[in-house]
C-alpha cells in the first residue's frame, strides 16, 4: 500500500491549487511534502519560507507556519528564522527568478555564509507569473516575450555558482525523473548546511507552448533529451547533467577536526535501519516507493539511477535483492555500488532470529 | 555609575534593555558603530545573534524574519540604507512583526554628505513603501533619551505589531553625554506574538483576510484588515502622545524644531515659545492644533526642506513659516537672522 | 461526489485540472480523456505512475484490499 500522509502536510482544503494544468510547481509541493513526511517534519519543527511567483506560491500550500517574502527575498529570511530558531527546519520553496535574479545578491552572500536551510528552486526557466519574460536560467536562444528574436545572453550557470566553494551542496534534477528527484529531495534536507536543489520544471503555459510543445509531458520527454543523470556524489555537473555535487569543508587535517568527522559518521552509522532480506525485497520501486540492493550486509539505494527513471523503472528486477553475489562476478565491479547512498544494512538470519 | 555614553551606544544599551536577541545591518555613517557594538556583543552573549548583512534589503527583511521567528530583533542605518529598506518596511506592516528600524538621518539625496546630519528622512518613514500603511516614529534629542526611546520603540513595537522608527541623526549619534544608563528605569512590554514553529500559519505581503488566507481579489476583506491594522497602530500612537512644550512669557512666536535643531534653539526658548515633537510620525495633530491656536506665528525650523513643515499646516490648517537648515548647517546665529527674516516679512 | 471510482484508480474531478499527464505516462495506455473526464480501459497493471506524476494529487490507484 503506497503511504499518503504527507497530504496532511498540505494544506488541501485549498486545493485545487493556482497553478496551470500540467504545470511542474503542483509535482515540487507534493515530492517535497512526502520527502518532509519521510523523515517526520511537521509543523512543530519546520518553517517553509517562499518568495514571489507562481512558485512563491507554494509555501501558502504547505500545512506549516509559512513565511511568504517580498519578491527575491525568501533566502535572507529563511537564514534569519535559522539564526534565532537553530531548533527549527527551515526549508525554502521558491522559483529561478526569485532566488537567482532579483534575490541574486542574497544567493551568492547565504551561500557563503552556509546556514542550514534547504532550498528547492522551481527552475522553470522562465518568468511565469509575470507572463513568461526571459529569466535568468532561459537558455541562451529563447524566444520569449520579452526575447522575440531569442535570448541574448547566457543563462545563469547555478550548477557552477553554487559549487563554486567547499562545503556546499547542489543538486540538479527534474520533475520527470521522479526517482531521483525524491533522492535528492531527501538527501538535501539531512544535509547540514546551506543545500540547493535546482528542479528543472515546466512551465508548459507560458514557456512550453511557444516552445512547441502540446502537454507537459512533452516537455518532461524534452528534458529527458537535454540531461541525463550522473551517478554517485560528484565535485561538479555539467550543464547537461543531473545530479548531486556535495563537497566538505576543506579542513587542515589536525587531530581536532579529524575527531568531529569520526564522530559524525558514527551517528550516520547507528541511524541506519537493520532490513532483514523479507523486508529487503519491499523495496522494489514499486508503488513510488525507493529501490534498495543489498551488498556485501549493507543496504543501497539506487533509486537515482538513471537506469531506473520514468516509465524505465518498471523494468527494474535486480530491486529488492542482495546482489552480493552478482556484482561479485559482474565486469563494473563493486564501485558502482559504492556511488548510491548507504540507507540500511542487512540483517542476517541468524541476527533476526534473535 | 555616571559614563561618557555616545548617541549609538546608548540606542544599542536601549535594545538590549528592552530584550533585543538579533541585530543586523550594513555599514553607514553614522550607525557603523551599532555594529560594531552587535558584532563584539554577540561574541560575548551567545543569546544574542548577529548578522552582518550583504545590503540593507537583506538587513530588513532578516529583521522582520527573525522577529516572526520569536526574538525581539532591530536594525539601524542611515537615509541611502533606509531607502533600501523600505520594501521591508511595507511588508513588515504586511505581515505584522513587532522590530525596531533606527535610521539616523544625514544629507541627501542619495549619498548626500555622509558625515552631516539632517532631518530628511521624515516623508520616507511614511511615504517610501507601496500601499498604505500607518507607522510608529519617534526622534529623541539627547543621550539618554536616545536610551529611553529606544525601549519605549521597543514596546510601541510589541503592541502595535509593527516596524516601530527611532530616528536620529548624524549630530545625535557622535553626540557624548554623561549619563549613568543603569540608573534608568523603564518597563518593558513582553514578547506576545507567537513564534514560528508552532501552528499553520501564513504570513504573506499578499492581501489576505484576519485569518491569514490570501484573498488577492475581496475589497471587503481587504478594508476589514486595513482598518484592524490602522485602529491597532493609532490606538498604540495614541498611548506615547509624546512631546515637549515651553511656553515663553507673552510670545506671539511659536518655534518648532526636533532632534538635534531643538538642542541647538534651546538658548531662543527665553524669547520664543518652543514645542519639540517627540513621536514625529503619526503627527501630534490634536497637540499641535491646540498648542498652536494661542500663537500668531509658527515657524518650523528643521534640517529638510520644510518636511515636518508640511504636516504642521495639514494638522492646524494653518500657514507655517519655515526656516530650512540644509546641508548640515545648523548654527545657532544663522537660525536667529532666518527667524528675524522671517518675521520680518510679514511685520 | 467528487471522487470518482474506475476500475483501479479512483479520479478526482475536482483537483484535476486535465492536463492530461496520466494519461501520457501510463505504459499500457490504461487512462485516457474522453468528454472532460479521466477513464480507464482494461490492462491497468497498478505501477502508480499516474499518481506518482500527477501534479495536483487528483488521481490515485486504489488499494488492492479495497478492490
Ligand atoms: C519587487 C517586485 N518586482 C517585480 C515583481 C513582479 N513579479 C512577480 S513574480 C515575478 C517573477 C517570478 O519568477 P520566478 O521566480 O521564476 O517564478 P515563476 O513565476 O516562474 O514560478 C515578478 C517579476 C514583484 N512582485 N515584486
Ligand atoms: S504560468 Fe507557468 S509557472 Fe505559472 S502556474 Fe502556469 S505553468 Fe506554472
């Protein structure tokens, strides 16, 4: 049975919602509500801080005290509510415009400074509520309303900005691939520090149909053309590429530090769930729910794989499995594996027994 | 114990009297040294935070945020900062956060003369964000009013959910005085509001009802919560109806200056009747029309173009004489042969 | 009543706003949109990816005990 209480996280009784039929915001409200409800945050512990747009509409949408800024101005807040309100979450939901091109100032100076605050940015590469201008993030070439011969300039390169510096944390993914954008939803929010998702998302009313398309679902097959996924933490994507840049803080080596981060992976390892292989083959991807492997007693999830994104992840057999052996004697060796986030570990029989 | 107390340290000493746990802002003359003061606080106090912002937009709107989040939060700047912060001015009416906004005033327009102090920042505490709006300012004239005013801010604040202004100028903020800050007694209005964290609500600039839903297209709703707002924020104006008044023996003349002028005309008070509005904005109307009906002459002598002026003549339906000091020039004799000039002209 | 129930899904007129992105993702083509409304044909083979898509939670596959 697929799990639907994060819809206590929203606020529905004032669905349906503003936004355009097909529009992408609708699929970031909800993916970031289940994410929120997966690791249990709820009004008592999180606050939502938007800007101004269709997507600064969210936070209105969210069934948590919300905070509905001046345009471009929901990162300052957000890291103020952080500073007198450490005991909170604090989770920013706002648009490309909002967040890079009027709150651009704000971007660059909370990224430095790195509170803990998570933001999703509804990179839909347009100005929609304003009736579809040229942004910040619209590709170079762009016919748009206020670009009737197509854009002039460059787009804002988040991907190279916002990894620019150590620690930091940048992902980049889209609305069509669910998988991994549920990954990175959930991977952002347990990141301690300033976390960024860009999500590629449609605007299919007032971007989409100048560009051609008929329905939001070409333009998810659009996105699926112009970017593929990368496996595995990076260091850097590049502008065709989806997925997750996480770099630590550079520390000089001293003994001191060296202690803090022993420490930290420590926690990381006692929260982990012990799975027995019954309960193993639940996570199947099936039912929106993750896929998990089982290798050499840990757990996997692999959910971002771009093998198993879309309608591909039907095709999905290996999920569920302990593939110990398989990999053992596979060509790709066990670094693949070693590339998806560790979630659980697996607990032999004789352990469950017990 | 009696101490050497600058106009800054006082505003800063005020604050934290009155609860204040987070301060930020952007460098300016005159403020610089509130954070200066902030920075090496926070250090010290680890209940108290402090965030040296990337420009006065984020100052404010850090303010209005981390007041919604549960401290008692201020900001402080100079006229070019204030402009920058005027966008969270509207949407701190908007959302209703209880803060203090200090602008200490210096010559404009836009950079102007830094190190000047001026009085021309009275149409920007009212005037300078979208929509209407009914803010609380006051303007002190001495150190230890700078300390007093900075609680009794604090407190309108509290009560009337709002941005609350303390104005003063470059000439208060370097100002010395002996004064001994402990020996002061104030009250002081706790925290009501409550914090984030707790419930579902929304706070947005976007109109929405008493409730908080956002209702974008419903004038009713819309005039119900404006009026809610405005009857809050009078209501409290009207409990700080704060002012000064010498009435001089037989004069005709009434003068009325603020701040740093009402210092500098002090030695005129044998000559001249003085009032010296302390609550600037909302206009002591019912004060000043009373006041000025036993007088022939009033004449404003302010550090703006006739500013204050102006609001004289709408609240007493009368004609004002105005004696402008601008650019950072306030001296004493200059003022008296303005003042004789004036009268002058319609002996 | 808004909820309306098909074979395996139940379709949610009122949050649905017909953009027809069920429909295009749906592998065996189970859904489709006729006369303003979401209906199914046989075939459904229950993978959720009409709910997992859908923007406005208008549509969601029934539980299998329900059934
Ligand atoms: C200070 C200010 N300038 C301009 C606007 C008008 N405005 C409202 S939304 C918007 C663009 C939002 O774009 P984006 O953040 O990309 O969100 P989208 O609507 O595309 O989701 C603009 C320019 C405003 N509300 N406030
Ligand atoms: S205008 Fe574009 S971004 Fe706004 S709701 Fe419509 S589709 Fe979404």
């Amino acid at each position: 049975m697929i799990d639907r209480s994060y819809k206590k996280l929203l606020k529905l009784n004032r669905f349906p919602h503003t936004w355009c039929p097909g529009c992408g915001i609708g699929a970031v409200l909800k993916n970031v509500a289940i994410g929120l409800k997966e690791l249990g945050w709820n009004e008592q512990n999180t606050t939502v801080v938007s800007g101004i747009g269709c997507s600064g509409r969210m936070a209105g949408y969210m069934n948590l005290d919300a905070v509905h800024t001046p345009h471009g101005r929901a990162l300052t807040a957000a890291e103020a509510i952080k500073t007198v309100r450490p005991d909170l979450n604090v989770i920013v939901l706002s648009g490309d415009g909002d967040l890079g091109s009027i709150g651009g100032n704000h971007l660059l100076h909370t990224f430095r400074r790195n509170p803990d605050i998570t933001v999703f940015c509804n990179d839909n590469e347009i100005y929609g509520l304003t009736g579809g201008q040229a942004g910040p993030t619209t590709p170079e070439g762009t016919k748009t309303i206020t670009s009737p011969r197509g854009e002039h300039h460059q787009p804002l390169r988040l991907n190279r900005i916002l990894t620019a510096k150590s620690p930091c944390f940048y992902a980049r993914t889209t609305v069509y691939h669910v998988n991994h954008f549920k990954t990175c939803i959930r991977e952002a929010l347990l990141y301690k520090g300033f976390s960024f998702v860009d999500i590629i998302s449609d605007c299919i009313e007032l971007n989409g149909r100048r560009l051609g398309f008929k329905t939001a679902h070409q333009m998810f097959k659009w996105f699926d053309e112009r970017f593929h996924i990368v496996e595995g933490v990076r260091d850097h994507l590049e502008n065709d590429e989806l997925g997750i840049v996480k770099k630590e803080a550079e520390v000089e080596v001293k003994a001191e530090a060296k202690t803090e981060v022993e420490g930290k992976l420590e926690v990381l390892i006692e929260g982990l769930k012990l799975l027995t292989l019954e309960e193993l083959k639940h996570f199947d991807g099936t039912n929106g729910k993750p896929i998990y492997i089982g290798y050499k007693g840990n757990v996997y999830d692999i959910s971002a794989s771009p093998l198993f994104q879309g309608e591909k992840r039907m095709r999905c057999h290996i999920a569920g499995k302990d593939l110990t052996r398989d990999i053992e004697t596979a060509p790709h060796g066990e670094d693949l594996v070693y590339h998806f986030p560790m979630v659980g570990r697996l607990k032999v029989k004789a352990e469950a027994e017990k | 114990m009696k101490q050497l107390v600058s106009g800054n340290e006082a505003i800063f000493q005020g604050a934290l009297r009155a609860g204040a746990r987070y301060f930020t802002g952007y460098p300016i003359t005159p403020i610089s040294e509130i954070l200066q003061q902030a920075a090496t606080h926070a250090e010290e106090d680890p209940e108290f935070k402090f965030l040296q912002a990337e420009d006065e937009i984020a100052a404010a709107i850090a303010t209005i945020s981390a007041s919604l989040a549960g401290a008692k939060t201020f900001t402080a700047t100079s006229g070019p900062g204030f402009t920058l912060m005027q966008e969270a001015l509207g949407w701190g009416h908007a959302v209703e956060a209880p803060c203090v906004f200090i602008n200490s005033m210096r010559v404009g327009p836009s950079t102007g003369m830094p190190t000047q102090p001026a009085q021309s920042d009275l149409l920007q505490i009212k005037a300078g964000s979208a929509g209407d709006y009914y803010p609380i300012a006051f303007y002190p004239n001495s150190v230890e009013e700078s300390f007093r005013l900075t609680i009794t801010a604090f407190n309108a604040a509290e009560e009337s959910l709002s941005p609350v202004i303390l104005l003063a100028d470059a000439f208060l903020s370097h100002l010395y005085e002996v004064v001994d800050l402990n020996a002061i007694e104030a009250e002081v209005v706790p925290r009501a509001k409550e914090p984030l964290g707790r419930s579902r609500r929304l706070f947005t600039g976007t109109a929405h009802d008493r409730m908080g839903n956002v209702k974008t297209n419903d004038p009713e709703a819309y005039r119900d919560w404006l009026n809610d707002l405005k009857d809050r924020h009078l209501g409290v104006a009207e409990k700080y109806p704060l002012f000064e008044y010498f009435p001089g023996k037989n004069s005709e003349i009434l003068l009325i200056a603020f701040g740093i002028t009402s210092r500098i005309i002090s030695p005129l008070k044998e000559q001249f009747s003085v009032f010296r509005p302390i609550r600037i904005y909302p206009v002591l109307e019912k004060e000043l029309r009373e006041i000025a009906s036993s007088y022939r002459h009033i004449i404003v002598i302010e550090g703006n173009d006739g500013q204050y002026a102006s609001w004289v003549e709408w609240a007493t339906g009368r004609k004002v004489m105005r004696v402008p000091c601008l650019g950072g020039g306030f001296k004493l004799q200059w003022i008296r042969s303005q003042i004789e000039a004036r009268l002058g002209e319609v002996r | 009543m808004y909820m309306k129930p098909r074979l395996n899904v139940i379709w949610n007129e009122i949050y649905c706003k017909r953009c027809i992105i069920c429909v295009e993702v749906c592998p065996v083509q189970a859904l489709a949109f006729e006369r303003d409304e979401i209906v199914e044909r046989p075939g459904c083979i229950r993978c959720y990816q009409c709910e997992r898509y859908c923007p406005d939670i208008a549509i969601e596959v029934m539980d299998e005990e329900k059934r």
